[in-house]
C-alpha cells in the first residue's frame, strides 16, 4: 500500500517536474505475508528471502542501466536486497560505499535479541554480516558492509539486548534524542564530512518513522522525539547540497495508519528535498 499511497501523493510528477527523467518500473510481486510464527527466531524467512531478492535483482538492473533506484516499500527489510545489490554494484566498480540509514530503530536485532523475530528489526545486523544465510548469500560477500560504513540517524528505539550488539559493531549511531534543530545542521554536516573523506556511493535509506509521529503517523511502529518538519527537510537539503547520494529507499509508509494521505504528502515534499527542491521555492508569497 505504501508505494500506491506514494504515487497517488504525487512522487513522480513532482520528481519529474524538477527536471528528472523518471521511468516506474511498476510493483515487484511476491508471496503474501502469511502470519505466522517465529521458525528458528525468524518469522517469514522464507518470504523475505523472496522480496528481497526480488528488490537485489531489480535495483541491480537500474545500476547497470545507470539509473538512480528509488525503492519505495513496504517493510525495511526490503533494504537487504536493495544494499546488496548496491554493495556489489559498488564493489565491481571499485567505489566506496556508505550507508545512511534515517530510521527510529536501530534495525540490529538477531534472533538472540528479538523479542519478536521480525525481520524488518534486523536488516543492518544482516548487512554487517550477521543474520541466516538465506540472506546474506544476497551480497557479494559477508558483511555486505562494514558496520562503520553504516550511519544510523534518527535512533531513539533499541531493545535492551540489542543495544549491545550495536555498541559492540561500532556502529555510528546519531541519538535524535539529543539533537535539536540548532544541532541537526552540526549534525549533519558532521555526518556528510565524514561520508565526502571516503568518497563513492552513498545510499540514503529513509523509514518513515524516522519522522516525529506527530507529523508523520502513516507508520506501523512510531516512536516519539523524532525530526520535525523544519529538521526534517534541513536534513535532505543537506543530502542533496553533499552531492553524494546514488540510491534511495524510502519504506514503512502505512496508509492505514496515515491521516488523509498526510505523511505520504509529507514524505514526497522530503524526497523532492533529496533530489533538490528549496524549502523557500515551494510555496509562493504575496507581498
């Protein structure tokens, strides 16, 4: 449902009309969510395995096509396949990758420290190497990534066990806690610094609910404390103005938690900021 809500927000239209060529390449198919329990700590391995090999191979053939991939999901887990693909694209070209991962969670869980065995908490464990072999043969090779390659923003929701597997891994995890709007800017640019010294690809991958709740409540799993509107967009304009970002997921969109299409508008002005929208030009002023 969330890339249906997308589009019916507008996200092609308003893409195109700041000067990009963009093609949909259509809703990728697999199985149902069937609903069952967990099997060896994992719930709907078998599934996931299929989705994202699904999204490995189609994000794959946008790469080799030249093209900028945008997934639009669906649950995060979906980002396995889409960094797998993106990290042997990178490692055949011999460029370096960083991985920004704008989310409320930390995404770190294994099936030792889920409480749930959902695997839409445990895609960085898997693209730092840990995880059930079905998904890790998706990379070119274990880790994906090195966990100090990944940049985690927005973080204010980890489970208690979790939590040491991310301090362990070194992970560069950005508390939103403790960043306010003067200190996203910092922040940010901190973060962007760190990205240009090792140059390549950067992959953005944007969980909605990374977003405050209260501006964003199309989501399944939101946690309060998170960017506002103005940080928010401080954030992607800075992504664009860094010159780095070579692909994009966009994921957890829930429309039957959302208000009137709102966080699905709210998200389309946000991507239109990553790909070079100004907050100032969007809406006119009479004086």
């Amino acid at each position: 449902m969330g890339p249906e809500a997308l589009r019916v927000a507008g996200i092609g239209t308003a893409l195109s009309g700041l000067g990009h060529d963009v093609v949909d390449w259509g809703n990728l198919a697999g199985p149902v969510n069937p609903d069952h329990a967990p099997v060896d700590g994992y719930r709907h391995l078998p599934e996931t395995v299929i989705w994202c090999r699904a999204v490995h191979d189609a994000v794959s053939d946008a790469l080799r096509s030249g093209h900028l991939p945008v997934v639009l999901g669906g649950d995060h887990c979906l980002a396995i396949g889409s960094v797998a693909a993106v990290a042997r694209h990178c490692a055949d070209k011999g460029v370096p990758l960083s991985v920004l991962w704008l989310d409320a969670h930390a995404d770190f869980n294994t099936p030792q420290t889920s409480p749930s065995g959902n695997l839409h908490g445990m895609p960085v464990a898997v693209i730092a190497g840990k995880g059930p072999t079905e998904l890790l043969d998706l990379g070119h090779a274990v880790p994906m990534l090195d966990a100090a390659r990944i940049i985690q923003l927005g973080v204010r929701s980890v489970d208690a066990v979790e939590k040491r597997e991310v301090v362990a891994s070194h992970l560069a995890v950005w508390d939103m806690r403790k960043i306010d709007e003067s200190g996203m800017r910092a922040t940010m640019d901190s973060i962007l610094r760190q990205v240009q010294a090792v140059g390549g690809h950067l992959h953005v991958s944007f969980d909605v609910d990374f977003l405050d709740p209260s501006i964003a409540p199309g989501v399944g799993t939101p946690v309060s404390g998170g960017p506002t509107y103005r940080e928010a967009q401080l954030c992607m304009e800075m992504i664009y103005d860094s010159g780095c970002m070579a692909s994009l997921d966009v994921m957890e969109l829930n429309p039957a938690c959302d208000v009137r299409n709102a966080t699905a508008c709210l998200v389309v002005e946000l991507v239109e900021s990553l790909f070079g929208e100004q907050i100032l030009s969007r809406h006119k002023v009479d004086l």
